[in-house]
C-alpha cells in the first residue's frame, strides 16, 4: 500500500493540527493558536502533549457561533 492509499482526506478527519486547520478554515496558524489559549480546556481542543488540534465537528460549531474571529 503507497503513501498516497493511507491518506485520509482532510474533512474526514476527527481533528486537525495548526497547519491542517489553517488551510481548511482559512484562519492564520497564529490566531489559531490564540483561539486555543483562549479556549484553554474547550470541548473543540483536543491536547496531544504539547501539540494542538482543533476536533473538526465541534470547532465548526463553535465557528458557526462567533460573529468575528
């Protein structure tokens, strides 16, 4: 099985690291970055040690609440 057969496509996926949800969302690393330190312990962040994701599902419907981001 090649590389190319394993990769999951980017909205099938449970969460997204910085890089990943910046292209999806069109939101810059750096402000995804504050919007998890503001959102230190939110249902939409998911901590892997000391790396960041945004769970998909749940940081869209926190998206679809904010008037400005």
């Amino acid at each position: 099985m090649s590389n190319t057969d394993k990769m999951v496509p980017v909205w099938e996926k449970y969460s997204l690291n910085i890089p990943e949800a910046a292209e999806y969302y069109g939101i810059g690393e750096k402000r995804l970055r504050q919007i998890a330190n503001e959102n230190v312990g939110a249902d939409f962040i998911l901590e892997i040690g000391s790396h960041i994701r945004f769970k998909r599902r749940l940081f869209e419907k926190y998206l679809d609440l904010s008037s400005t981001v």
